[in-house]
C-alpha cells in the first residue's frame, strides 16, 4: 500500500507560506485547512491564499474545507487549484451530488467526518468518493493531542472499504507524529495529514520521510494491508 503524508500548512508560519511550502516539497500533498469561523471555531486563510500557494509550489493542494455550506464553495476552491478538496459531512447538504461535481472539475473528492460521526451511516456513498478523512481531533485547532479512542473507527472505515472492494483513499487528521502514525496505520490509514511533527522539526523534509518510513512499515506488517 502507498502511504502518504501530507503537511499541514497549519502549522507553518504564515508570514512566509511560500518558503515553508517549499520546505516541503518531497511530500506527497500539502495539506490546506480552510476555516469560517462559523462551521468551526476559528478562521484560516481563504480563497486568494489558496491561489497562491498554488502558484507557489508544485506540491499538490489537499484542501480540508471546515466550512459552512461546502456545497458553494468546494468547487470554486478546485477553479483556486486544489488537487484534492475534502468537506464535511457534517455540513454538507447534498454530498453525492457535491462529491460528483468535484470530481466533474478535475479534484480527488473526500468526505470528513468529525470524532462523533459515525462512519457506517454513509457507507452506501462510499463509491462516490476518493478519500475519507477520520478527524482524529475535534476540528478547528492545530496540535491538538490524539484520540485514541478514534481507532477502533479507522478499523471500521477501512472495513467497509474492504468489503465493498473500493480503491479509497483513508486520511486520519490531528495528532498524527512519530508516537502516533504507526497506530494509525496499523489500524488501517494510508494517508496522514501531520502538522507541527513536520514543521515543528528541524528538518521538515527530513521529518516527512521519517513519518513515511513509519508508517511504510507499520502497512507492512499490518492484517488489513496483507490481506489487500
């Protein structure tokens, strides 16, 4: 299984975003969250920073929308140039019909969901999507500490997928750092947002490969993925 990591842009310092994109380049996506204050307590960098950072860096934009009404806005951030655009769940009024016209514009399109949304209510639109990301944090803060608790979720989610034989992506989000991933990838994701465990590093090239080859091995060696 491929595993990726994905920076977040969160934790970068945002008086030089194009640097610290750069910073990052060997990642597999730079993780962009995009907040309103309404749908979450806190309010992040819109639209225009969005195109920039597009401009900025020839990592591919995995845009995590903690917005309200994201079947609006979703499809004017792939136009920004998000790769990758995921929404909620929680805010989404009609999510097949969103997820169908993201993938129409030319993104990957993700369903999240919050630490208490269950992931067996969506099940039946699963094939709809290209990833789903479990919030291992309440949304709306950078480091937050993980939750544990969130596992046995993970193993669920990547169940279902299995059964249904899906070729999806599994993201998990909050928390994710060297004494975290190899939980979480043994419990079943294979995409990993990590935000101050990268720049908060030294070395945060460096600390991306070093998170990789965690979870690499940890893939490895887990059930879900020998059986895949």
């Amino acid at each position: 299984m491929a595993v990726q990591i994905n920076p977040s842009i969160l934790s970068a310092d945002f008086s030089r975003l194009a640097d610290e994109a750069k910073a990052v380049e060997g990642a597999d996506w730079l993780h962009v969250d995009v907040m309103d204050n309404h749908f979450v307590p806190n309010l992040t960098l819109g639209m225009p920073i969005v195109e920039s950072l597009s401009r900025a860096t020839d990592t591919p934009l995995d845009l995590h929308l903690m917005i309200a009404d994201p079947d609006r806005w979703a499809p004017q951030y792939v136009e920004a140039g998000a790769g990758s655009i995921t929404f909620h769940a929680e805010a989404a009024g009609a999510p097949v019909r969103l997820a169908r016209e993201i993938r129409a514009k030319g993104a990957r399109a993700s369903m999240a969901l919050k630490p208490a949304t269950p992931i067996e209510q969506f099940e039946d639109i699963l094939p709809e999507l290209d990833m789903v990301l479990i919030m291992t944090v309440e949304p709306g803060f950078g480091g937050q500490p993980f939750l544990d608790v969130m596992l046995p979720k993970i193993r669920r989610t990547r169940e279902l997928i299995a059964k249904h034989g899906l070729d999806l992506w599994l993201q998990v989000d909050g928390g994710v750092s060297a004494s975290t991933i190899e939980r979480c990838a043994e419990a079943g994701a294979d995409v990993f947002v990590a935000g101050s465990a990268v720049y908060g590093a030294v070395d945060p090239a460096a600390a991306v490969r070093t998170l990789r080859e965690q979870a690499g091995a940890a893939i490895a060696a887990a059930p879900w993925a020998c059986d895949h």
